[in-house]
C-alpha cells in the first residue's frame, strides 16, 4: 500500500529570507508552463494589424483603431478548443460590447448621467457573469465597452463605434473558422486522446509518489472532454454517429480510471505494458483507426489486477469499434438540456442568487465612484481608471487582492513598452508591423500569467487610443496614476468593505466536499441493490466529486494568494483537500475490488465511516481552522475497506495536528 502522504503547501514560510517578496505576489509572477499558443498568435497579429493598413489606406485611422480595438476583444475571448464554443465565445460577447459601447457613446460628456448609466450597467454586468464562460466574456465587454464609449471621442453618428468593432471581432471570428472545414472534429477527438494519455501516466505513476499529481490531470482531462463532446451533442439534433463514437470512446475510459486507485493501492508499479496499451489506444482515438485490436497483457491474478485487465480490454473493442450503436450508448454523466432551458435556468439562478447580486453590487459601487471621481476631480483621459477596475474585479480570473497588485506592476511592465513604442515609432504606417507584434504577444504572455497579460495589453490599448486621441508620448504618466487609482478603489471598495473577500468560505466548500464523500461511500456500499441503474448513478456520482473537489483545489489555490488571514488559512486546510481526495480514491478502489472478486465490508463498518465523514464535515464547518478529533480505532487490516479508513485516520489527524 503507498505510503506516500504529503504534498507541498504553498505558504509564506517558502521564502529564503525575511526580506523576499511574499509568496502570494512571488506565485503570481512566476510564469506559467503553458505551452506558447503559436495559432492565436498568429491570428491577432493579423486581426489587429489588417485594420490599422486599411485604415491608413483609406486615410480613416481611426476607424482602423476601433475595427483593431474590436479585434483585441475577440482575441481575448478565443479561448475554447472547439470550433462552435469559439463561435459563441467571440461572436455572443461582441453583442453585449456593442450594446456597450452604443449606451457609452450615447452618455459621452453628460456627467453624472454617465455616472448613473455605467453604474448600472456595472451591475448588470456583474450579475450575467455568475452565469458561466461565455456571459462572464459578455459581462466584461459590456462594462469595458461602455467604459471606454463615455470616456473617449467616438466617430459619429452613435452607431458607427459599434458597427465598427463587431467588424473587428467578427474579422477574428472568420479567420478562426478557417481550419474549420479541414479540422472540424478534431478539437473533440484531441480532448478524448487527450483523456486516454493523461489516464496511461497514471497508470504508469501507480503505485509512486507522483500518482496523485497524475490523477488531478486526468480529472481535467475527462472535464473538458466531456464538457466538449456533450457541450457538441446538445446542439446537433438526432445523433451523429462520429460525435456517438467519440462519447463511447469517452465513457469506457471510466472503469480504467476506477480500477487506478485500486491499482495505485497495491503499493508497486503495474507492467510497463498496461500503459503502453493505453497509449495505443489514445493515438487509435486520435487518427480514427477501426477493426480489431491487438492486446499482449500479462495474465491478471489480484481483484485489482483483473479490474483494469477487463476494463483495458473493453475500452480496446469499443475505441477499434467502428459504428457503434446509435441507439445503445451510455451518456455516463446525462445528456446536456437543450440550449433554451440551460438559459431560462440560469437566468433565474443569477436572479436568485444573493453571490450573484452582491458581485453585481460590488462592482457597479467601485464603477460608480471611479466615474465619480472623474466627475468632480481633473483626471486626464479617467476612462482609464473605470477600465482598471473592471479587470481586477473579475472574480473568476483570479484573487482581487493580487490581481491589483499585479496589474499595477503589468501595467507599469507595459508602459516601459508604450514609452518606447511612442516616443521612437512615428505615427503612420510604421504602426502597422509594431501592432502586428504587439498583438502576437497577447495570447503568448496571456498563457503565463495575469501580470504578463496585462503588460502586453497596456500598450496595445495605448497605441490604440493614441490613434484615436493624438496625444502621444503624454499618455504615459496618466495611464500609470490612472491605474494606480483604480487599483486602489478596487482594493478599499471592492474587497476591504466586503468580509466575504477576505473572510472565504474555503471551509464551508470542503465541508461540503466532504459530506459529498460520505454521501459517495453510501451510495458505493449502502444498502442498494447493485443495478446497472444504480452503478450509473454512482459512476455520475463520482464523476461529479471529483470535480467539484478540482472546483475545490482551484478555489483554495486562489485563496493562497490572498495575504493574511485568507492565505494562511487556505494553508492551514489544504492538507485536508489532499486526503478528501485521496478517501474518495480509496472508496473507488474498494468498489472496484468487491466488483471483482474481494469480500464485501460489513453494513456496521460502512455506517461508522459516514459517521465518521460527516462529523469531519461538521467539524470544518464550524471552525476557522482545522479542528481536533477524536482518536480513532485500528480498523480491520483484512477488510476491503482498510484503506479508506487508513486515508480518513489521516484526514481526522490533520485537523488534530492543526488544532
């Protein structure tokens, strides 16, 4: 059995000296490993550079910056792997940013009337985008669209502005969409061999310290893959045999990765061959090989050994199967609803929600005072700070508190850039090759991180409004005071006035998660009878812990960005995030090994395992930091279940040492 228990936890105890930045900010600076997106890349250099030559062509420079600056909305939003999410990424928010900039355009220098109209559109902003990616998207154009049409000279008449910058997001949107003919499936299948690689490592890592990293990056893995497939399915209508083949392909990866943990558990590695075949199977999945498969395993002999022995040997047959039947396959986590309910749904979430309505009222306080600051205090081109604002008060981008911070040292990063850019590069012409290197920078610095993005947006949005003010070189002092100022706001208005900012519910999150455990080891070996039905509702059971405990992970990481007392708390649960994740492993192992063969635990030790998970979940409800517990008692070694207890002892012993 691994022994393995300890993963590292970000605090401000790494530091080599007193004297080193804190963690939070050193995190956030720190470039992420992303691989550089060469495609987009590509793409907004031409987006954003095209316009500007048309516009020097046709002697309408600043029609060429609002049809670029459109473009940079689209870039931003390109962010989905399939062709038809890309499609409702770019073109549905471009919409909402012409509403914007139509309503800005339409309160340009009438004071606290622009005031009043951006503070609510502030909220509405807010509100929409607690409804998921693509109103989030939205959200954000419909404030910084509407910020930047009251606080910038715009063409005339009021449609021209709008007009012109759904012109450059749909200019992005088309050159998207070019590959799509030639590589229309293809973002689906990658995400299913995507699934099938990621699973192989794990398989390969059983066993080792590493396994529980690989097993993370299976769960997202199998997330994006089904939110790409079943996201697909739900606007095609009747059923397309390639997307039913490729959700075939997706479901018989699950009993692979339910007998893992099982095989993670025996304590040494599996045969080199396991993962290999697997491998075969992601690159079968990937050129869309069909007949029969070739298998060379090692005969099985342990319940765990025979659990993914069986399952390899189904996902084989189905991923070689080349039309599997329409109307007999398994959706293991539930077809989407159409697309008119999921929006009728979420609407009324969003008007119910009381998160949806205090972010809503947060963020239109902090655009009602940057705007009222502009209205009572001379401040140069102030649109700048309501634009700040927006973008630090993105709640699912990230911290608040370190994202002020780091915008304001990306910002100061890009007007080092802008400084250069307008004191050396005369206006013209010249224009064109600098925004066309400008623009490449934004989806590779936006791939390592938030700081980075933002440097190499800032002197795209100079140069851009540059083109449409003429104030040159002198846009650079007042950009830094500007966002200086809206960082502050941000900071006093929109976190330190609201206690749920820094007072998180990171332990009412993974009290839930863990009565979400207790529930799943009910469902696992409660007193149901073991049907087909009720093993979908446990495989969907499953499937839903564990993203809700990657929701969990991403929410505590956020959260250990925060400064004292939010981080050190984060810190002081994240121990227990590991082995809340590590009891659901183990219950998934013993599931699996009674399925194939291992004697079934009794009732009286199933119940004493909810009990004892759902005091824990009491315990972490209920305190601001980790608990003490009771000692536990030395379970049976020979049950199957003898893990899942070892992992729990470990969880409870957590809150005990932190006490």
């Amino acid at each position: 059995m691994s022994t393995e228990r300890t993963e590292h936890i970000p605090s401000g105890r790494d530091r080599h000296h007193s004297l080193a930045p804190p963690a939070w900010l050193l995190g956030g600076l720190r470039p992420s490993t992303a691989p550089i997106p060469w495609a987009a890349a590509a793409r907004a250099a031409v987006a954003m550079s095209v316009p500007l030559a048309v516009g020097f062509a046709l002697d309408e420079p600043e029609y060429g910056a609002l049809v670029s600056m459109g473009a940079l909305s689209g870039v931003i939003g390109d962010t989905a792997d399939a062709y038809r999410m890309r499609v409702l990424n770019i073109a549905v928010p471009q919409l909402f940013g012409a509403v914007g900039v139509s309503l800005g355009t339409l309160v340009f220098g009438h004071g606290w009337l622009a005031v009043g109209v951006l503070t609510l559109v502030a909220l509405v902003s807010g509100m929409i985008s607690s409804i998921g990616t693509v109103a989030s998207v939205s959200g954000l154009l419909l404030l910084l669209n509407a910020v930047i049409g009251a606080g910038l000279p715009l063409p005339q008449p009021w449609w021209t502005a709008p007009l012109l910058l759904c012109a450059g997001g749909l200019f992005v949107l088309v050159l998207t969409l070019l590959g799509w003919p030639l590589r229309g499936r293809q973002p689906e299948r990658a995400a299913v061999a995507a699934t099938y690689r990621a699973l192989a490592d794990a398989l390969q890592a059983a066993g080792g310290p590493d396994y529980s990293e690989r097993r993370q990056q299976v769960t997202q893995a199998l997330n994006q893959a089904y939110d790409l497939v079943l996201g697909r399915r739900a606007r095609v209508h009747g059923r397309s045999p390639s997307l039913v083949r490729m959700l075939a392909q997706l479901n018989v990866v699950i009993p692979l990765v339910e007998a893992a943990p099982a095989a993670h558990l025996r304590g040494r590695p599996l045969p080199p061959e396991i993962p290999a075949a697997v491998r075969d199977l992601a690159t079968a999945v990937e050129e869309g090989r069909t007949g029969t498969p070739v298998l060379e395993l090692p005969a099985p002999h342990t319940p765990a050994e025979r659990a993914v022995d069986s399952a390899l040997r189904h996902a084989a047959t189905t991923v070689y199967l080349a039309e599997p039947d329409l109307l007999n396959v398994d959706d293991r986590l539930g077809r989407p609803a159409a697309l008119r309910v999921r929006a009728r749904r979420a609407v009324r979430d969003m008007m119910l929600s009381g998160a949806s309505w205090r972010y809503g009222l947060r963020l239109a306080l902090c655009i009602g005072l940057a705007q009222s600051l502009v209205s009572l205090i001379e401040v140069e081109r102030s649109y700048w700070v309501a634009l700040t604002v927006t973008f630090v008060l993105k709640p699912d981008f990230g911290s608040v508190f370190s994202r002020a911070v780091l915008r304001a040292l990306g910002t100061a990063a890009g007007l080092v850039i802008a400084a250069a850019v307008l004191a050396e590069v005369p206006r013209g012409w010249w224009d064109v090759p600098v925004m066309m290197v400008l623009a490449a920078l934004i989806p590779v610095f936006s791939a390592k991180g938030y700081a980075f993005q933002t440097a190499a947006i800032t002197p795209v949005i100079l140069l851009l409004s540059d083109l449409l003010n003429h104030q040159g070189f002198d846009l650079i002092r007042p950009r830094l005071l500007d966002s200086l100022i809206g960082c502050a706001i941000a900071l006093v208005a929109g976190y330190l006035l609201w206690p749920e900012s820094w007072h998180t519910r990171i332990g009412d999150r993974l009290a839930d998660t863990v009565d979400d455990a207790a529930r799943y080891v009910e469902r696992a070996f409660g007193p149901h009878p073991q049907t087909e039905a009720a093993r979908t509702a446990r495989l969907q059971a499953r499937r839903r812990i564990y993203r809700d405990l990657s929701g969990v992970r991403s929410e505590f990481q956020r959260a250990l960005t925060e400064p004292p007392p939010t981080g050190a708390r984060a810190a002081a649960w994240w121990p227990l995030v590991v082995a809340v994740e590590r009891i659901v492993d183990a219950t998934t192992a013993a599931r699996v090994r009674v399925n194939h063969g291992a004697r079934p635990p009794e009732p009286a030790e199933v119940d004493a395992i909810i009990r004892r998970l759902r005091s824990l979940a009491e315990a972490v409800r209920t305190s601001n930091t980790p608990a003490p517990a009771e000692v536990e008692t030395e379970p049976d070694g020979s049950s199957v279940l003898a893990p899942v207890h070892q992992e729990l002892a470990a969880a409870r012993a957590i809150a005990r040492t932190r006490s």
